[in-house]
C-alpha cells in the first residue's frame, strides 16, 4: 500500500457485552468486529478513527472511555440522546468458541447515515487514508443509509482512499432476506481494494476485480492473492484456542497495519497470523498489552 497522509477509519458497531464466566457471573465490556479492529491498529501504532453512533447513557460514557485509552480517535462517533447501545451477551463453548445474542434493533449506529449530523461522517471517510467495515456494518444500515455510505466510499476511492472489507457474513443480522444481502454484497464489493473474507465466506470473488484478497481459514494456511498470483502461507503454529473472539479482527488488524507500513502482502499475512495467534491464547477481545505483538 503507498505512503500517503491520512488516517485509517473504521465503520460499524460496538455493543456493550456481557459474558457469562464459567461460574455463572456475567462480565461486563465492550466490543464489535471492526470496534475490535480499530483497536488493534491503534496499538499497532495506526492514526484510526471510529465510526459509530452511540447515546448519551454511562454505557456509552464506558464505551468512549475505552476507545480513548486505546488511544482510538473519538471524533467521529455522533450523539443520540437518549438511546442505548447495542447488547451482546456472550457465552464459551469447550472449545473456546462464542455464542453470541444481541438486543440492538434501536441502537442508534443503525442511523449513523441517518441521524442530523451524519455529514461529520461523510467528511471523515472522504478525508481517510483507508476505510475498514465488514458484512456486520452492511448488515444495519436501512437502504437510504446504504446508499450515502457506498457513495461516500465510491467518492473516498477517487481522492485515493483504500477500502478494505471483510465479508463476516452473519445471517440474523439480514433477517432471512439473502436477496438483498447479495445485493448489498455485490454493490459494496465493487467498491473494495483489499477483501479479507473467511474460507467459508462465499460472497468474496476475484470476478469483481478485486486486486488483493486475503482469505482466512482458521488454524490452516491463509490464502493471499495478489499482483496476479496466489500463495498460502502458514499459521506459525497451531494451538487450541482459550478463546477465538476477535480472531479474524485482530487478523485483519495485523495484516492492515503491516501493509499501511509498505511491508508485502505475504509477509503481512504472517504478521496477521502472530497476531491472530497471540489474541486467541487469551480470554475475551482484548489482549494484556504486553502480550499483543503486531510484527
């Protein structure tokens, strides 16, 4: 990816979470994938913003205050008062795997292109150095909303902005409709420079003309097709997860942030793998600091 000035934005979601503990208590944090992304591109040294539309309740105070510490700009998240945020609650299967319930049908990121000052957005994103969502920030926008956001993006391009995506297709967010999924899908991918989708996600075709894609596939070698070629490259070493949330987030973190440092496709993938490595041998989204490595 070319040197140039600017900041990376990411757009979409973060919930409030609650996750139930193997004695039964519930934890208290906040997350969401490209919420989760952000973050890791911040520690990786990444000038980022986030996106997103919260209220003005102490959940959302909570949710400003982390992004802070993680050193996540602010500015682009608008106000709703008197509205929620999004709820998550989350428990662990055996094998570190999430099952995932969600209240969020009135949370205000869903009129983030809606609401009155949905402009700040729109300046944001056409003043960005990359633009990050995933299938999961498609998945709230009513069509109006679609529509500012996948121009913005067509606009962003042509001022040379990068657009990265990652597929995350999850089927409740779409209420069933697969037809306007695909149709949302199709209209966004041709709007994508950098496609990171997981091996099982069947939306993400090089037919669209998509220079860079990334696929991941769990513990197996991650497939990099790029500048007209195709490479596997390997998870370093395979282990069994303590807890699988944000891995593929915290992938695409560490592959964005190794390519907006100049560094090749392949090796960001490695990067990305370490990374990824390093987030799942723990519990929850969030790595200890000391313990999350980048390159």
């Amino acid at each position: 990816m070319s040197e140039q000035k600017g900041r990376s934005v990411c757009v979409g979601e973060v919930l409030i979470e609650l996750t139930r503990g193997t004695d039964g208590r519930f934890a208290l944090s906040s997350g969401g994938d490209t919420f989760n992304t952000a973050v890791y591109l911040a520690r990786a040294g990444v000038d980022v913003a986030f996106a997103t539309a919260l209220g003005d309740d102490p959940y959302s105070e909570s949710i400003l205050a982390l992004a802070a510490a993680e050193g996540v700009a602010k500015d682009l998240v608008l106000r709703a008062p008197g509205r929620l945020p999004g709820l998550c609650l989350a428990e662990s299967g055996p094998a570190g795997e999430r099952t995932f319930r969600y209240w969020r049908e009135g949370a205000p990121d869903r009129e983030l292109f809606e609401l009155p000052d949905w402009m700040q957005i729109a300046q944001g994103l056409l003043a960005a150095r990359l633009i990050y969502f995933s299938g999961v920030t498609l998945s709230l926008y009513s069509n109006n909303g679609l529509g500012r956001f996948l121009a913005l993006l067509e606009a962003a391009r042509q001022q040379g902005a990068k657009v990265a995506f990652d597929g995350n297709f999850r089927p409740r967010g779409w209420k069933g409709d697969l037809t306007r999924t695909r149709t949302v899908f199709i209209e966004a991918l041709k709007r994508v420079d950098i496609a990171l989708p997981t091996f099982d996600d069947e939306a993400v075709l090089q037919a669209f003309g998509i220079g860079e894609i990334v696929i991941k596939n769990g513990p197996n070698s991650a497939l990099v097709a790029a500048a007209g070629g195709h490479e596997f490259v390997p998870v370093p070493e395979v282990m069994v997860p303590v807890d699988t949330t944000a891995a593929g987030d915290s992938f695409n973190a560490g592959y964005l942030a190794a390519r907006l440092a100049g560094i090749e496709p392949v090796p960001a993938a490695s990067a990305a793998h370490r990374l990824a490595g390093d987030v799942i041998r723990h519990p929850g989204a969030f790595v200890p600091r000391a313990n999350a490595a980048i390159h």
